[in-house]
C-alpha cells in the first residue's frame, strides 16, 4: 500500500501501481528536500499567520472577533492552509524522528484544529463566505473557488490520515464531502467549480475511506464540465475581459477535447483528476482523450524547462508552439500540476514518456520555483529575462521574476513543499513483472514485490548503481531502468558484465532470476549538448539551448565576463562545451563554459528595423563580433544572486 | 485658425502650427475616409443604443426609469457617446454637405442634448456613478474614469462648438470643467486619475475659451502624476493582479521618466497631454523629457507596423525589444494616442521623424483597426496568427483577432472615427517660413501664409505632385517636403526641373521665390524591400519583412498556394519582389509576390526540441524544402476574408 499522495483502489485500472515504500536517502533531492523540512516547512505557520489565513480560521470559529472580516485578497486563501497541512503530513510520513520532527508535528496538530474549529455546523468550511457580509454560499461558482477549497481540504485530510493514522481531519473532510455530495450531482446543482482540484482529491478520498460515492461524484464533476454550466462566465472587474469558456476548461468535454486549454493549473489539475477517475473506473475514452492532451502539450505547448502556460493574460496555455522565453508564465503551480498528471499516465499507461518528461519538469521548471535557501519563491518561471533597469521597475508584484519570501496570492510554495515532501513517491513503480525506476535519487524502493537500494551521483555524474535486495523467490522477476529521452547511448551491467538487453520505447527491463544483493549499474552519458527548437517554436528561431543530462541551462549575468551584456552573446555551433563541478557555487553545481561570440547591436537611431535585402545571418546593419568565454549554469539555480539578465535559449 | 482637433493659442511654444485649412479630396484616405462618414460614423447612434449607453444617458437625465441601473460593463461607457460626437463633428467640419450630412448634423445634436440633459446641477456627468447604488462619486480614482469621461467630454464639445459654431455642447464642457477645477488642485483633492485624457482635454478647452484655468489644471495634472497618488492601486477583481504604479504612469513624475511604461494607451493620452502643455507653457524640460520618452518607445517598443503596447497583460508596454509577433497587443486605440502624441511633438520640435512614425502608424498598425467595409474592429493588431483552429476557438471576446461589429470595451471604433474624421488635420504645418507637408494625400492645404494642392496615387504610386497656389507676395518662402526614413533615394522637380536642394534631417526644404501655379513633383521609390530587426528584437531573429514604401505586407492564408502552411513559408534573402497593382483585391491593392520556399517542420515525436550540435540554420532534426511562389497584400487589409493565418515576419 502505497503511503503517498495516490494509493490505488485494489481493481484499479493500471498499468502500474505506486511504490509501496520509497525512501530518498542522499544526493540532489535529498538536499532539495531537507531544506524544505528544516526551512520552508517550518517557516509556513508564521507565513500564513502574518498572511491573515491563521486569521480568518480563528475567526471563522468564533475564536477572535470577527469584525474585522476576511483577510487577504482571495476566496481561496483557505487552501493554503490546506497544502502546507498536507506537504507537512507527507513530512512526517517520511519520519526521520527528532525534536524538529516533534515542532512540526505540534503545528500540523495545532493548524489541524484551527481547521476543524472552523468548519460550520452542517460540514462547510470556507472562511471567505463564511466571513463575509452576505451568503453567498455556493452562488459564485465562477470565481469562489469553493470546491477547490475542499479539494485541498480533502488531500490535506487524507495526508494527515496516511502520516499519522489519527481520523480528526478526515472526519472534517469526510463531512466536507458529504455536504457537497449532497449539494451537487445530477438533478441537484449541476455547476462545476471555476478551479478544478476536487475531482482529484474525491478520488483519493475514495481510495481511503472505500465510499464509492466519492468517485462517482468526481467521475460526475470531471463528465460535467465542457457542457457550459460556466460558459464564457462574467468578467473578474472592471478592466479585465471575460475569461471566457476555454479558461476553465468548459468549451469541451475532456473526453471530446484534442487540446489542452485556457489556465494550465485549472486544466492540468482537471486532467489529473480525469486520470484518477480512469484509473478507478477502467474508462477507455477517457484515458484515450488524455493520452491526446499530454500529447498536445507535450509536443506543441511546454517549455524546455518542462514549464507550461505560455501567456500571463489568464495564466493561460497559448496556441501551438507559441512558446516565448520572455514572457513565459509557467507557473510554479502549473509545474506541480503537470508532474501530478504526468505521473498519474505513467501509472496508468505504462508509458516511459510521461516520467520523461516528469524528470525534466522536477529537475527545471518546478526546482527552480523555490530558492536554495527555501525563503523565497518563484511564482513565474522565464526562460528570459532581459538587462533592462526600467522594464525591472515597472514589473511588480507576484508575477514578476524575482524571489519572494510570500505571495499575495500564495499557491505556489505550499504547493513546491506538498511536492518535494512526497516525492519519494514518484520515483518508482511496480506491476506484477517486478519494480520500475521512473527516477533516480539515491534511496530505497519497494514495489512489485521486491526491494532495491540506489546509489548515484545523478544528475551531476551519469554512474547509477542499483543493488537488488529483495526478489520473489525462485521466479524470474523485472527490473525496468529508465533510459531517458535525451541519452543517445547508455551502457548497464549486472554484475559488473554488459547485458544484452536493449531500451524499447524508453524502458530497459532486466528480467531475470535475480540473487539477492546484486548490482545493476546503469552509465548514462553527461556530455554537455546544444539543442534546437522546432522550427514551428518561432520566438526561439536561430537560438539552441544548453543541456546536460536532465538539466537544462541559462546564461546568468554574474557568471560572465564584466561588462559582457547577455543580449550581445552568440554561441559557435560546433565548440566545444566544458563541464566543470563546482561545489562552492549554488549549493554545488556543474557549470559549463563554451567559447562565444560577442556581437554588438544596432546602436544608433531611434528606429530598430533596417532595410536588409543581403544575404545571410540575422542581422543586417553593422555588427561586430569578438571572441568571449562564457558560463552557463543550472537552470534551477538562477536568481539566486543579484537581479540581472538571464537566459536560456542563446542565438547561435 | 486650425479647424482640427489642436488650435494653438497665439503664444504657443512651438515649432509650426496646425495647417489654417485643410482637406483631403482622393486617394487611400479619402476612401477611407468615405466609408468612415458611410458607413461607421452612421452606424454609431445604433451601437450606442443597443449597448445601453444612450439609455444610461437617458436614465440619468430622467427621461427614462432608472430601476433598471446601469447598462454596460465599463464605468467609462459614456465616453463612447463622446468620442462618436467628437468624431461625427469632425466630420461635419469636414463639409461635404447633402442629406448625409443633415442626417449626421441631426444624430448629433440630438446625442448632444442627451449629454446635456444628462448634466446634473453642479455640473456632474458620468451615468456610471449617477445611476450607480451609492454616491462614490470621486472616491474610486483608479477604475472610476471620472475624469476621462470628462476629458473625452471636453473633447467632444471643442469639436462640436469648431464643426458648428454652437455653444450648447461647450457650456456642458464648461460646467463640467469648472466642477472639476473645484475640486481638484493643489490643496485639495490631489489624486489623479487612473486613465489620463483629461490633460489634453483641458488644454484644448483653454484654446478654445482663453480661460487660463484649465491649462493650469492641466499642468497640475501632468505635474502631479507619479507622486504616488495612485500608487499600485487596488487588484481589478479577485484573480487579477495589482496593477503597480506604473499601469497608471505614478512610479515616476513625466520630467523625470526615460522610459515608457506601463498601461499604452495610459501612457501615450499621458504624454499627448503633457506635450500640449509644454507647448502652452514653453516648459523647456518637460519638452526634453517628451523627446526621451519618444525615443525610448520608437527605438524600443515599436512594431513594424507602428503598433505599440507588447503585453495583453495589462494592456501594457514590455520591456526594450519585447515586441513579440503573436502576442502583440497593439491596440488600435495604442495606435490613436502614439498619433495623437507624435502630431503634437511634431509640431513642438519640427523634426521629421516623428510624422515619419506617424505615416507608419496610419497606414499600418492605425488602418488595420478598422474593416475595409467599415463595419467591423480590431481591438488588437498582431503581427502573427497561427493556423490553429484549437487555439482560435479557444480565444474569445474582445481581444481576439478577428473583426468584430462592436466590443464590450468600445473604446476603440469611435477612436478610429475621430482620428479619421479629423485626419486632415494631420497633413501640413506652417511657421513664418511656409509651409511643411508632413504625409501625402491629394487635396488643399493652408498654411504658413500660403496654400498648396496636392495629387497623387501615393502609397501605391511614388509620384507626388504639389502645385503652390497662393505665396505670400514677394518674398521668399519655403515648401517642405518630409522625405520618408524608408526612402533611399527620391527625385524632386520644380517646375520639370530638377532641384539642387538636399534633404536634412527628413525635411526637403524648398526656399525661393515662388510663382502661384508653379509644380513641385516628388517621387520616391516605391520597390519592396526586405526589412531586418535589430537582433535584439528576439522575437522575430532570423526573420525578414516585406515592405513598399510606408506600407508593412504580410502573408495571408487565402493568397498562398492551396495547401501550404505559412509556418512552412521561408523566404529566400535575394530574391526578386514582384509589385502588382489588384483593382478588384480588398479595395484595390497592390500585392508583392515572390519566390520562396516550403519546408516541413519536424512532424513526428511528441518533443519539440532535439540535440543538435550541427552547424548553420534554424532548423536541426529533419527538414525538406521546395520552391513555392507567395504572395503578400498590405497589412492594413487583413482580416477581411474568412478566419486564418496571418504573419509580417516570415523565416529567410
């Protein structure tokens, strides 16, 4: 039985089942995650306290007055409340003991109630309605995100339940639920809410209590949407547009749909759920339409990083390979949300892809949403961001790319803790053949009814060592490795000799009688590599990226030469790419150095567009080149330093 | 006298003067023009009653039950009522006479006497607050629009008093002006208002009556902002973000700014106001810093076609050099105020370039808002659509691109009336020297002591002939002719002679003693080119645009071969442009064609990126090319035929 975020029913329509232990024991996530269990996780009960969440929960209660009303500037300010309750239940499954272990235990027992006390009498609990002036309850279904509310309730509720047994916020969540079961459905409120998250966390809360009426309503809500009970929906104030169906996903049934669309959180979210539901029900048209839409985004609609939701205007998917590095959105919560579906159809399919593109999300655009000290936090994730001192002073707010230590509006951190404090869960799988490393963390993996120990350096050498500790006895049994989309070559022994295996479609499965404590080892190539967009992805025409292994990476302007401006580099296609670990640098990372080109631009006249019938490069007017060595970094590291220009995509 | 929209005051600071008389008799704007006083201009009392703004005037005044409250979503609904009478007066200035002209004299006064009525007692008028559940009357600067209704307000009785003599309109302007006076100032209220138009209004009311006040309330304005009475202001709505001070233009005072910023059409009504001050005033650092400002948008935050305004986000400026093709925001009433703005500069400084944008802007990003019939807008103006038939269906509402009777926000039609009811206006100038021809339409001009008539085919012809019908007796005077930034070379002859005169600086000045009746003939080449951006335009690197003289073309779907996709469409540097003119293609147009080729895009795979170590191209992965002939009309008639894709900058 799986102790994180999916535990699968017993007839679950799978391809492959969660691990049943996963441990991260060392290496680049356990750093990651230690210092969300000794710094962000710790620091979320004084955020939400100077927030006004803690606030608004006392209150609610009747434990402070009241007269002061809601605090903060959104209906949904409860649910931070929820993620940060979640990601630190999945902190104390992961144990680990100690005093800190015993501090954060007493804040998740201490919020846990504040949460209960709060929660009114008939199962309700959303402290925005109920603080507010007149009821409302319900009637705002556009914009009053209280199904995704529950929804966070009703994850954090069946985390507190898997880390620690007790059944107190289960049973807040259990009367949530019935109270909206008893609201919504056929010939009762057939609305769905403007923000999916509920039809997940119903899922999930199926797969805890065995109510079946919780996966029927979440298979209703996922069915319901895209037959217009939202529409185009009204404008959120004065100046704004109307969102319009497509926002929250309800132009089409997901079933029907061959695109995904409108606010990537609102869709992936949706999309998670609907692989829950397919998982649960065995439902062939839905899995079909969702391997459809991972298809589309994948191909058409994510970014190098892995990131997606190409438009800040409605935080929003764009068309087809409109991509742009600068005005990327891509949400830290969209990355969350992308690896949460994406995991779900590995499980449900099989599928290497899906953890492909999982490892790159995890390793780029979601690791790169908290800072390395875990104080601050990305809300946007661009792949660009341009020299430019007045452009800096005009941007403000969440949506600017520069590290906050809170949002006004804060989904992202608790959700980039939930995710680093679960994560073990991700890396493996099992089927009845054996076990599956979908990832590689050192740690410890039971599935498919075997153990396996994992040793590596990853991603900053390529060597993964693997020790089978525990097999079915006198059975032939799998081990699948794996082989990353990115790795041209790779080389595995058992035993120290070369196998005869080869990958297909992306797994490498060792099948065999295997003796107890033998050592796969799987080499897997760390050369530094340029890489090309597709043709179609016009704002990154003529530009390639740097990458090296699983890690996509940025030029950052304190890592070059003074004076040096990013807008001035070009790379030479063909030099060579020197990788380089340096461990005093960012928390440790390996950089990588290449020759380049410095090229000046256009710098007179007041008018940036120059006849140029000529042949030739893409630069017409007078430019000047000289030789420069410059340095990239990790991706995930940068604006750890000063703010400055920083960017991915270089032109060649 | 100047007939138009800017009637300088005697003592005005500037370096020429609005032409005394002005009118445009054929060619490209008198076309437009026609079905602008056809066709949109008629229809305009039809949209503004069945968007409710009429009966919003009409319920305020009385006339009508109130119960029903406010129609429209917008608080600043009732400036479209001002900026139809605003533009219809123009157009009655115009002359023309006939039963189309009775008919609009009547529609006029009879919307004119519904604003009067609309007047409360101490001279208030904005239906929004009138109608509205409580007296916020002047308490909600930020989204209120309070004064931008009234500056459009101002504006329109100006117009309506110079069209027909009346002063029933510019007593409402007065009473109206003279609350406001009471209101605001140093020492009393000192915020300012979340949408400027009121500066220029002002000014332009203190032209009209002499009365000191209102240009002292306008400087105070345009002095007062960015003192942080604004400052980042509330968030517009639960999921929007807070706009930031410089949405509004409050993070830093006018004389104090070097960059555009912010909301576009805030920022440019902003500077059109605080220029008609300068020239008022003879406020030598605010004129300095205008120049900066306008530099700084030209050089860096300008499109090819002139648009302005990057970011759907906010409606606002990016940073330098953030002008992506697809996501161009580009508003077409962006377009009105960078006119409106650049007009007014020209006249402060006398410099050519900034008629030269302005030329660039009308028969580009400007034109393309309105539909060939008239009947039809854009609100956003991009220089890319893609050929996605999911991402089309998914953008809806008012900031799609496609054509659209009328917006929710119907800021934009009428502001495309007015600037092309008054665009005569826009033409010539005059100083004591003579007499200066800023754009090339055929009709009559007065101005600097002296008329000229002008013919021509221009844009599509290069031959300008002007003949001088009156010149001051006995004397030396001067013509000027702007000779266009695009223009490599140009020929001019007096008489059928050719001169000795160079031009400097944009201007061709032509300094002699003239004979009434003599011709000056200008001709300037009328190839295609191909245009390059600077390579820090990032967005299009690597790409080339099609250009004839001030027209920007682009490639549209229903011209190209059948089959081909314009992201297959590569031109080939070098290449021949064929121009021919197509009398019966969207009105008459003259179309560029030339050889190209097509080449797939990678079409396989479900990532779109590849390693790529290679050398030279775009492209890497797998491509194949073949000569394919296309062809590209001129931007402004896009959007005229069925939905499909569209692009100005095309891969070389």
């Amino acid at each position: 039985m799986s102790a994180g975020p999916i535990r699968l029913s017993p007839g679950a329509h799978t391809a492959l089942r969660p691990a049943t232990a996963a441990r991260i024991t060392g290496g680049f996530w356990a750093a990651r995650r230690r210092v969300n269990a000794e710094v962000s996780l710790p620091q979320g009960p004084d955020r939400l306290e100077r927030a006004g969440n803690l606030a608004n929960l006392r209150a609610a209660a009747g434990a402070a007055p009241a007269q002061s009303g809601f605090r903060g500037d959104f209906p949904f300010q409860d649910s931070d409340v929820h993620k940060w309750l979640e990601a630190a239940s999945w902190q104390l499954a992961d144990g680990g003991g100690g005093p800190a272990e015993e501090e954060l235990s007493r804040q998740v027992e201490r919020l846990a109630g504040m949460v209960a006390a709060a929660q009114a009498e008939d199962g309700y609990l959303q402290t925005y309605y109920q603080l507010g002036p007149d009821a409302r309850r319900w009637a705002e279904p556009h914009w009053g995100h209280e199904l995704y509310c529950a929804g966070h309730l009703l994850q954090a509720a069946v985390a507190h339940r898997r880390a620690t047994g007790g059944d107190g916020l289960l049973d807040v969540a259990v009367r949530c639920a019935d109270l909206i079961g008893t609201r919504f459905g056929p010939g009762k409120d057939e609305t769905v809410c403007g923000h999916p998250e509920i039809e997940t966390a119903l899922v999930e809360l199926y797969r805890e209590t065995g109510d079946r009426r919780h996966l029927d309503l979440a298979a209703y809500f996922v069915e319901r949407r895209g037959q217009g009970s939202l529409g185009d929906g009204p404008a959120d104030g004065a100046a704004g547009p109307r969102p319009g169906a497509p926002y929250w996903q309800d132009h089409v049934r997901v079933r029907d749909a061959t695109a995904v669309a409108g606010h990537a959180v609102r869709q992936l979210y949706l999309l998670a759920g609907a692989a829950d539901v397919a998982a649960e029900t065995g439902d062939a048209g839905l899995r079909d339409a969702l391997v459809r839409l991972w298809e589309d985004m994948a191909a058409t609609k994510t970014y190098l990083t892995g990131g997606v939701g190409s438009r800040h205007d409605l935080e929003s998917f764009g068309d087809a390979y409109e991509l742009p590095p600068d005005r990327a959105y891509a949400e830290t919560c969209a990355a969350v949300a992308a690896i949460h579906f994406g995991w779900r159809m590995a499980l449900l399919t099989g599928d290497a892809r899906y953890s492909d593109l999982v490892e790159r999300t995890l390793f780029n655009g979601f690791a790169s949403g908290m800072s390395l000290d875990g104080e601050r936090w990305l809300y946007v994730n661009p792949l660009q961001v341009r020299q430019d001192e007045e452009g800096r002073k005009a941007t403000a707010g969440d949506r600017s790319p520069h590290r906050t230590p809170w949002f006004r509006c804060a989904c992202c951190p608790p959700n980039v803790m939930r995710l680093l404090a679960s994560l073990p869960h991700y890396m493996a799988s099992g089927d009845a053949e054996g076990l599956q490393l979908h990832q590689y963390a050192s740690g410890s993996y039971e599935a498919g009814g075997g153990a396996v120990r994992v040793g590596t350096g990853y991603p900053w050498e390529g060597r993964i060592a693997v020790v089978v500790d525990q097999v079915p006895k006198d059975t032939d049994w799998t081990l699948s490795l794996r082989i990353p989309h990115w790795a041209r070559t790779y080389e595995v022994t058992v035993g120290g000799e070369p196998v005869a295996e080869q990958a297909e479609h992306g797994w490498l499965r060792l099948r065999r009688r295997w003796r107890p404590g033998e050592t796969v080892v799987l080499s897997l190539p760390l050369d530094a590599r340029l890489t090309r967009p597709d043709p179609r992805v016009d704002a990154v025409r003529g530009c390639a990226a740097i990458e090296r292994g699983p890690l996509v990476y940025c030029l950052e302007q304190p890592d070059q030469p003074a004076g040096l401006r990013l807008d001035e580099i070009a790379l030479v296609a063909g030099a060579a790419l020197h990788h380089e670990h340096r461990p005093e640098l960012l928390g440790g990372v390996t950089v990588i150095t290449t020759p380049a080109l410095r090229r000046t631009a256009w710098r007179d006249g007041w008018w940036p567009y120059r006849n140029g019938g000529g042949s030739g490069g893409d630069t017409g007017g007078t430019q000047t080149s000289a030789p420069v060595r410059v340095t990239a970094i990790p991706y995930y590291a940068w604006a750890n330093r000063e703010p400055g220009a920083m960017r991915v995509w270089i032109p060649v």
